[in-house]
C-alpha cells in the first residue's frame, strides 16, 4: 500500500477525539478534508502482539483512526516537535481501491510514544500527551 502526504488547500480540519473508557478505545476523525479519489472503508493495521488500529478512509484520504488494541506505550523525557511542520493530509493510493475493496489489513509494527504518561489510581493508562502535531 503506498501513502503519500499532499499539501492542504485552504484550513486545516479540526479533528475531535472521543475516549470510550468502557472498552479504551480511542477515536478520532477529521471533520470534512474527504475530498479525492481512492479506497473508501477502512485498514486494519495489527502487530505481532495483537496489537490493532483501524484507519477509516473517504475517497483515499484519511479522515479517522480508532486505536483499538493498543501497542507497547514508552515514554520519553522529551518529545520534540519537527523542526518544520507542513499542514497535509494523507492519501492511500487508488490501486488500493481496485477491484471495488473496501477493506484492508497490513500486518506492521505499532508503537506509541510519548512525554508523560499519567496513570489512574487503580494503575491504568488515563491519558497521554505528547508533544505531536497531527494533520
């Protein structure tokens, strides 16, 4: 599967997050930025360990991704922004959508990253923040 990243015309989308802490399942989605030409239904990316996240895609952009399983989380002193950040969206390549899929897995390491991890009091992940830019 082959992903590139395509300069963004005009604002970047607000993206809205949503935590289901019943199953910790983490979501999010881009409002609009849907426009193009490519698969549309998701990509199920899974690891080794079981760990899984799905990739929603609209006309081969981007627009939502659920981290469903997750991966090995490790932390870092400090996480450091790029040196030059460029608003995009990701695009898939059409050859993806050949053939009328709409559904797609790879099997890829995962992994997250971050600066701080603060727990619960029971233990457990409550929340991550990293110093990231997502676009």
């Amino acid at each position: 599967m082959e992903a590139r990243i395509e300069p963004l015309v005009g604002a970047l989308p607000a993206l809205l997050w949503r935590w289901d802490a019943e199953t910790d399942i983490l979501s999010g989605a881009f409002k609009g930025n849907r426009t193009g030409t490519g698969l549309t239904g998701t990509v199920e990316l899974t690891d080794e360990v079981g760990s899984i996240a799905v990739v929603d895609v609209h006309n081969g952009v981007i627009c939502g991704v659920d981290i469903v399983v997750w991966p090995e989380v490790g932390t870092v002193a400090e996480l450091p922004v790029p040196d030059k950040l460029t608003d995009g969206r990701v695009l898939l390549s059409a050859k993806s959508a050949k053939g009328g899929v709409t559904s797609l897995e790879v099997n890829a390491p995962l992994a997250i990253t971050t600066n701080r991890l603060r727990r619960s009091s029971d233990g457990q992940a409550a929340s991550l923040n990293g110093a990231a830019k997502t676009c």
